[in-house]
C-alpha cells in the first residue's frame, strides 16, 4: 500500500484535484473509491465553508456531514447518521476485490486527536488498496502520521502547478517505485550482511560472486517493471543501504554496485530487454567486478602501476619457470573469464525468469532489516575521522607497499616511491571520506523537493526498519 498526503490549506483546491483524479481513475479503468467533503457556501475563499456534503466516490451518493457551529472545537456539529453509514462502508471494504485508488477527504485536527474518519483506518489497511491518497491539512500532518502508524510515502502540495498529472502519474506507476525498493532493500541487506561476511573472510571470488547476485536482483526486479529503466534505481538503493551499514569497508562495495548497475542499466536500454540486452549488461557487471580493484589501484598509485605489475610478473616468470603473457594480457583475459561467467549465469536466470529463486525470496521477505540501525546523521568531521581509520585497513596499504618496493627494487629512487604512497594516502583519504559523508536519507529529501517522488519512494521504504516476522521471533527465543 503506497500513502500519499495531498496537502494545502482551506480552500486551496485539495477536493477538486481529489475529484478530478478519482474521475481520471475511473475512466482509466481504475478501480477507485473513497469520499470526497464537498464545501457548500463558502463565504471567504481561506475559510471553511458553512456546511460539508460528503460524496461516496463508487456510488455517487451524497450524505449531509458537517454544518458550522460556534459553541463547538472544531466549529462543526458532525452529522451521527452520516457517520454511521461511513463506518458500514468502511467495513465492506475488505469484501471488495483490492482497490487501485482509495481516496479520502479530509483529515484535520478531529483525526489528528483520533476522532473522526480516523476511526476507518483498521478497515481501511484491511482492504489493502494499491494506493491510499488522503488530503491532510498541512499543520497536522506529523500528528496524522503518528495516527497512522506510518510516514507519508509521497506528500504533495496542491499549490504547486502540475499537482493533478503527480497524482496522475503515481496511480499509474506506483507498482514500479514499489518493486524498485523492495528488491533495492533485498540487494542491501545481503550486500551488508553476507557480503559483509565474505569480505571480512577474504574468501576468493567472493567479490564476483555478490555481482552475479547483483546482476540476477536486477533481472528479477526490471522484468516486471513497466519502464524497464527504472531498474537502474535497484543498485543506488542498495549502495545507499551499504553507505548506512554499520559492517566493513564502503568504498568498494558501494563503487562495485553503482557502476555495476549503470553498466546493466544502459545495456537493456540501449539493446532493450532481451537475450541481446540481458546477455551484455551481464557481462559488464563481471568485467567491473574484474577490472574494479585494478581501476581503484591506478586512482590512488598512478601510471607506476601497470610497469610495476608488469615486472612483478616477468620476476615470477624468471624464478618460477613460467611462460606467463604481459599484464595487459591478462587483465583482459580475467576480463573476458569473468564477464562471460556473469552473462551465462544471468542469462540462464533469464530463461526461466518467470520461477523466482527461493533465495531471492527470502531477501525480498528480509529486506534491510537490521542493516541501516540508528546510524546518525554523517558530519564532515565525523566522515573526515572515519575515513583516516579507513586507511588503516591492510587491503589498502599492502598493494602500495609492494607497488613502492617494487620501484625502489628496480633501481629509482626512494623519493619517487614515496611519491606513490603519498598519493596513494591522500586520494585514498579523500574517497574514503567522501564515502562516509554520503547520507541516503537527505538523498531521499532532495530527491523529494525536486519533484522526483518515485525514486524518493523507493529509496524511504528501503530505509524504512523492516518489522521481524513471527517465525523469527520465536527462533530468538531461549528454548
């Protein structure tokens, strides 16, 4: 169930745009329902009128509701035979097939105390519509949230030009923004937790392993989407999870899922979705997951690199009797190996889309519960302290420090070898804090304040805690 809050004060317009896209819905082929509080002599265009008649959006029909009255808090007396004819109805809801569009109109302060249409809402989750829009007075729409029991996925203010064609556009695709966080939250959560765990192991392969899962999440969550570009949303959702993760490194797991996810997503737009598309944006995943580390490297050494790992190679080709080709060669050997691995499994996968894999199931049902916690808000300080820590990871220092003995060793001098390590610190440093800065959740604010509520959605049901179900409760319980 996607919530939306139309806000706007009195008189600003919230039931005509309500009305207008629950006829939208309908001529659409929508099933929609709801009511509408429609105003009757309204004597000043910021106040509220003197009587409210509310309209039953499936059946037409009209039920006097409120008249101004004076002596009352708020100055309404409330029609009790009205009341009672809206609670049946909300009561038959769960008897109907599950709704497109739900709409309601209005929750103000009566509902912020829990009176009023805030009495329908068990009857309302129990029906379980698709989308659930509720015009919300704008000063008590933390207060209605609480209520609720749960945050506005999407707020939008009638005031803003376009308002009508947001709310248009959000019955239609709301099923894509859903799905895109739902499988972003699933990539998450086993990136920071079983990933997590094959890295602190240092298992081998362990980094193209977590990509092929990568590449089959994305196959899985675009199949179904109506704008199969969307898909590209999955992988930033989950480098967002990562970047909140309390568990190992960010750089590279959050670079690993980002560039892979644009390389996939470019090929099944470009080449559309099918074997062709499927085939490339698998093996660009497996090639970034061969290339990264060597990528990474020559960011933070430079041009030293390539002559180093060559003479590392010729060394092992002179003592150990070996016939090894150049290091080019076999970077794009790995290259093509690793690629090639990927699109098969992803392909295979592909072929037989249709039967979801119990594992991604079980992701799917976990989501990122336990991932995100109560991470604070990053500060440059904190990010910058972080990051120092970060260097002192030996995955980092080892290949420097076998790159600058490399130089010395070949005869030049020990200033240029400290050269490279220099580098190596300082743009290490940089990324590292840069890294521990990013903040999803103010992602998921711009994100909103730019009009973008799809992937704001998306990205604030995956940061949103994931409930733990009954069995896994009582697994937790001592026996």
């Amino acid at each position: 169930m996607v919530l939306v809050a139309v806000i706007g004060p009195v008189g600003s317009g919230k039931t005509t745009v309500l009305s207008s896209l629950a006829q939208w819905a309908a001529e659409n082929s929508k099933s929609v329902d709801g009511f509408l509080a429609i105003p009757h002599d309204r004597v000043e265009p910021r106040k509220g009128a003197e009587e409210y008649i509310l309209q039953l959006i499936a059946s037409g029909k009209q039920l006097p509701f409120v008249r101004r009255d004076a002596s009352l808090t708020p100055p309404y007396r409330i029609d009790s035979a009205t009341m009672t004819e809206l609670a049946r109805w909300a009561g038959s809801l769960k008897e109907h097939h599950p709704l497109s569009l739900l709409i309601l109109d209005e929750f103000g302060p009566l509902e912020a105390r829990g009176d009023g249409h805030m009495k329908y809402w068990e009857s309302v989750q129990g029906a379980k519509p698709e989308v659930v829009i509720i015009a919300v007075r704008e000063k008590v729409v933390r207060e209605i949230e609480d209520r609720l029991g749960f945050p506005f996925d999407v707020v939008i203010d009638v005031t803003e030009p376009g308002a009508l064609e947001e709310l248009q556009n959000l019955v239609l695709h709301h099923s894509d923004w859903v799905r895109v966080g739902q499988f972003g939250a699933a990539a998450g959560g086993f990136e920071a937790t079983v990933g997590s765990a094959l890295h602190q192991a240092r298992i081998p392969m362990s980094g193209l392993f977590l990509s092929v899962v990568q590449s089959l999440v994305m196959m899985y969550a675009g199949d179904r989407l109506t704008e199969r570009s969307r898909v590209m949303w999955v992988p930033f959702i989950s480098a967002g999870l990562k970047a909140l993760s309390p568990y190992g490194g960010r750089l590279r797991p959050m670079l690993a899922i980002t560039v892979q996810g644009f390389l996939f997503s470019l090929s099944v737009t470009l080449l559309g979705w099918n074997v062709v598309g499927i085939l490339v944006g698998g093996w660009f995943v497996g090639a970034w997951a061969a290339l990264q580390g060597i990528a990474l490297q020559y960011l933070m050494i430079g041009d030293n690199l390539f002559p180093a790992l060559d003479i590392m190679i010729r060394w092992m080709v002179k003592y150990l009797h070996l016939e090894l080709p150049g290091v080019i060669t076999l970077i794009v050997f790995w290259t093509i190996v690793c690629g090639t691995l990927s699109a098969v499994v992803t392909l295979l996968a592909w072929l037989r889309r249709h039967k979801l894999p119990e594992r991604i199931s079980k992701m799917l049902s976990k989501g990122a519960r336990g991932v995100t916690g109560d991470v604070g808000t990053p500060t440059i300080k904190a990010a910058v302290r972080r990051g120092l820590r970060d260097l002192l990871r030996p995955l980092f220092w080892a290949p420097v420090l076998v790159i600058a003995g490399v130089i010395v060793a070949t005869g030049s001098s020990w200033e240029q070898a400290m050269w490279v390590v220099v580098r190596a610190v300082t743009v290490g440093w940089a990324l590292f804090s840069v890294v521990r800065l990013f903040d999803p959740r103010k992602l998921a604010s711009w994100l909103r304040r730019k009009g973008h509520w799809g992937p704001a959605m998306a990205l604030t049901r995956a940061l949103r805690p994931q409930p733990e179900s009954t069995d896994e409760k009582s697994q937790k319980k001592p026996r």
